[in-house]
C-alpha cells in the first residue's frame, strides 16, 4: 500500500506546486496519509468505469441515466441547512486529504500556491445567497459529476473525503461575505 500512496503523492507532486503553506500541507498530507487515502483516491466505481471505458465522453445515451445515479448519491446535513460554518470551510478547503481545492482552484487571493485547471473562486460570493445558488453549490461540491459527466473535478462527499455538514461549510466558505475568499 506504500507504493499506493506514493503513487498519489507523485500525482499530487505533479500539479508543479510552488513553495508555500499549500505545498506543505500537501507534503503532510502524503506523509500521513495512509491506506484509506490512497483507497478513495485510487479506486474506481462502477461510474468512474463508465468514464474510463468512453474516455470521460460518455454517449448521449447514457447521460441522463448517468447524471440521475450520480444525483441520488448526494446526501444533506441532518439539521438541513446547506451552508455551515465558514471557518471550518476554510479548514476543509486547505486539506489536502479532504477538499485539497487548491490542487485546482484559487481561493483566498492571499494564497499563492494554487492550480488552475478548475476557475478561480475568488469573489464566487457575489453570487448571491439565494436558494438556488446555495443548493447549486452545495450540490457541486459534494458530487459534481451530478451536473457535469465524468468532470474532472473529483466527488468528494461521495468518496467519504467530507461529511454533507462539511460540504455546507465549504458553501459557507464559498459564500459568505466574511470569508477570505470574498473580502476585498
């Protein structure tokens, strides 16, 4: 299992990170990762077969099927608000082992290691916090191949990497006003 987490952090050492806090929090995150982290980030199901068979371009046919198992795996917080504790967003959204969001996205602009294979979320609260765009966030995050077929951007509520109350507080994070990744 050591190679298997070797293998993720080579993967993980490949996005080019530039030296910072993230790099450092990456660099424990492999260390400390063990078995269970190198098991989400290296298993397939049954839809990420399908993905892999039709090379992430699934046939038309398929999809409507496909984005309906894919939005029937998402789970909300028990209490049922879908935006949380910013702060604890924050943590979730730095960790490496959970929303590791800087491997793809900029967040807070004071961060200076980031990639960009995913849009910058800076500013992503002006979007407001009507209903529709918190349960539309909410939902991404947990499971984004609900809207988009084989995205690349990973389903980290249902691989385990955080509970549905830390995907309200990755929302909260996103949206509120008070976060880092809104204030100006």
């Amino acid at each position: 299992m050591r190679k298997a987490v070797l293998a993720v952090g080579l993967l993980f050492l490949g996005l080019g990170l530039s030296q910072g806090p993230f790099r450092a929090r990456l660099e424990a995150a492999i260390q400390t990762g063990g078995e269970a982290f190198a098991q989400v980030m290296l298993s397939q199901d049954k839809a990420q077969a399908l993905c892999t068979q039709y090379r992430d371009k699934l046939p038309p046919e398929l999809v409507p099927a496909f984005l309906a198992e894919q939005r029937a795996l998402i789970k909300y917080p028990a209490s049922g608000k879908l935006m949380g504790d910013w702060k604890n967003g924050e943590k979730v959204f730095t960790d490496p082992k959970r929303g590791n969001c800087y491997a793809c996205h900029q967040g807070d602009p004071r961060e200076v290691a980031y990639g960009t294979m995913g849009p910058s979320l800076t500013g992503y609260g002006s979007r407001g916090q009507s209903e529709a765009v918190v349960r539309y966030t909410y939902e991404k995050i947990y499971n984004a191949w609900a809207f988009v077929p084989c995205s690349l951007m990973y389903r980290g509520g249902v691989h385990g990497l955080f509970t549905p109350e830390e995907t309200a507080d990755l929302v909260a994070y996103l949206l509120s006003p008070e976060s880092p990744i809104n204030r100006r």
